[in-house]
C-alpha cells in the first residue's frame, strides 16, 4: 500500500507511540485487502464500549492509550442508562467500571453519545468515507444516506479515528457497491414486519448486497429495522431498494416466510434495537396511550433523541413503561436469562447469543398488548 510521507511519518513513530500502533493496525488492514491507499475520513463510531462485552482487559487496555482523535467520534451503547442504573438493577461495580471506561474514550477526545444510531446525532453526507463499527449504523449509512463504509472492529475504528483515515477497499470502492442478488416482495409489509423479514433474508443472503423490489416504498424508520436485521443475521452491511441493473439471481420471499412472530408470554418487553427515532417514539406513546403496563416495558434510545422528545416520553412513562438511553438489550447485563419479547430481527438474533435469554418477536403493537396484560 502506498503511503504519503505524512503517513510514513506517523508510522515511524514520529507522532508518538499511539498514533505509530494505530497506524500499523490500518496498514495491516490495507495489506490483507490489497487497499493501494488511505482515505480520509469524516466520522468514525466505536464498538467496544459496554463493560459487560469488554471487561477487564477491554478497560485496561484504553488505560495504556492516549492522544486525541482527529475526527469526530461516538461510542456503541454501553452497558447501562447514566442516570437510570439503579432503577435497571445494575450493581454499583459495574456502575464504576462503566464509567472508568467512558472517562478513557472522553479522554481521547471522543463524544460520549452512546448510540447505534449516531446518524440521528450527525447524519453524515451522500459519499462521504466514515469509519464505523455499529453493524446497523454502517448499513444505515451505506443504503440509506449513500455514505461509505466497512464495517470496522473496536480497534480499527478507533485507529482510524486518531489518524482520520481509513484503507480504501471494500465498500469505499464504486465496483462493490453493486447489488448481488434480487429479492422480490410481492406483498405488503409495515412497521415490524421489516425486521422480521431482515431476520429471514440476511439468513438466506448472508455477506452479499441484496436488492429489493418492494409493493411499496419501506420508511426510514422500517430501512433502518431491515438493514439491522440483516447486519445480525447475516453480516449484510449494504443493500438497495432503488431500480438498477437486476441482478441474474433471484430470491423470492413468501409471506409465511416473514411470518415468523410469536404469542409467548414474556416477563419483559424490550422495544429500541437499533434506538428508536423521534417517531417511533411517538408511535409507542400512541399505543400506550391510556393503558398501564402490566409487566417491565424497556424502550432504548440515544439521549439526543431523548432531550428533543421529554413531552413524548412523558406520555410513555404515564403507563408505567420505561425509556432508558445510552444502552440497549444487548450490551446491559439487566436484560440477561430473561424471556424477553422484542419488535426487532436484530434483538431476536443477538437476544440469545448475547444475552442467554429466550427472545421472541412481536409486532410493536403486539409488544405494547403484552406488556399491558397481567
């Protein structure tokens, strides 16, 4: 890979050790992938961030780093609500050792905002080269506002991060942002159903770019439930719903294929992977309106979406429901060993591997009756 002088500078350590490993992280990456170059980057997003997925050795090694990142920067969901811990029953060890942890990304410069939706925070512009390791993030940025992205590790997002630079392979590149695969809906689909057919499909396409032929439009919200469904089950980081050239192989999707929700009797509902936006908050005030809950209701969602909805929370709290930031159920150790129903293929792939817990999927409507009767 061909570097600029600058680069080879950074890499002989002549701007500190720091820089000099993240650097070599980076040219290691470019070597495996036959990257000819370095890109510059305008944002990057780490992974890495919950105590319950790092631990120990996670925190220790942000300890031995130092330095300050050179473009912005947020954190993946930590492990609990800054201010709501108590009230998700975590303990105060986890508590300090969280913190411990987003004191070291501070330190480095990078905000704080713990989300797997940073673009609702700052939404990045069509082409522009991020360095982002949320796999629902990056599917968002690459379909749905056309910017450019791998999706990264903890390790080389943060390299990039302190360098501003990213190797210039994979869905960077033009020839691989084209779509593998066609998938046909012939049938109506809305709100949940979206995950739930993420779920189904990036099982059947697993890495490749699918194309959609959809009865109608999906909304952003619904892309985003598609894409993260996908990006778990299986490692989909790019897809398109646009016309284009039609690819030669074609999947067809039945209803009973995407039908895949359950009855089961949960004993906590979580709603909120990946966050939820401003209007699906304010969708779920509006099933909620009038009703108590007669069993934990969670919804997750970053705190700037938050601070611009306290009226919408308000009316979601009224039932007795909770609406916690920063973290989500995957990543919190409040949600583990539990039967947990979720309107998300995301949470319904990553509920038992992550958090040993037996998840099954709703509709949202569906989750809001289960969390209202006793």
């Amino acid at each position: 890979m061909h570097l600029t002088r600058d680069e080879e500078d950074i890499l002989a350590g002549e701007s500190g050790a720091v820089k000099q490993k993240a650097m070599e992280i980076l040219v290691a990456l470019g070597d495996i992938y036959n990257a000819e170059r370095l890109i510059p980057i305008e944002s990057a997003q780490i992974a890495g961030v919950s105590y319950k997925t790092i631990g120990e050795a996670g925190l220790e090694y942000l300890t031995d780093l130092s330095g300050k990142v050179v473009v912005p920067t947020m954190l993946n969901p930590m492990g609990m609500d800054r201010y709501k811990w108590r009230q998700m029953g975590i303990d105060e060890t986890f508590v300090e050792r969280q913190l411990a942890i987003i004191r070291r990304y501070e330190l480095l410069g990078i905000d704080a905002q713990c989300t797997c939706t940073p673009y609702y925070v700052n939404a990045p512009r069509a082409g522009a080269h991020l360095s982002w390791a949320e796999s629902s993030a990056v599917s968002y940025a690459n379909s749905v506002l056309g910017a450019r992205t791998n999706r990264e590790g903890g390790p080389s997002a943060l390299a990039a991060a302190l360098v501003g630079k990213t190797p210039d392979y994979g869905y960077h590149r033009d020839e691989n942002r084209v779509p593998d695969i066609s998938v046909r809906i012939d049938f109506p689909l809305a709100g949940s159903d979206f995950g739930a057919l993420g779920y189904v499909v990036g099982k059947m396409v697993k890495s490749q770019v699918p194309q959609f032929s959809f009865v109608a439009p999906p909304n952003a919200d619904e892309l985003k439930a598609l894409g993260a469904a996908m990006a778990a089950s299986g490692s989909v980081a790019l897809f398109f719903t646009s016309e284009r050239a039609m690819p030669r192989e074609i999947l067809e999707v039945d209803r009973s294929d995407v039908d895949i929700y359950s009855s089961s009797e949960p004993d906590v509902v979580v709603l909120g992977c990946p966050h939820c936006s401003r209007s699906e908050l304010a969708g779920i005030a509006r099933l909620l309106e009038g009703r108590t809950v007669a069993r934990p209701l969670w919804i997750c969602t970053s705190r700037f979406v938050a601070d611009r909805s306290s009226s919408v929370i308000s009316r979601i709290e009224a039932s007795g429901a909770s609406v916690i930031c920063d973290t989500c159920m995957i990543v919190s150790p409040a949600f583990e060993k539990r039967r947990m129903m979720v309107n998300s293929g995301k949470a319904l792939e990553y509920g038992p591997s992550l958090c040993n817990s037996h998840t099954f999927i709703g509709t949202t409507a569906n989750c809001i009756t289960a969390a209202c009767t006793a």
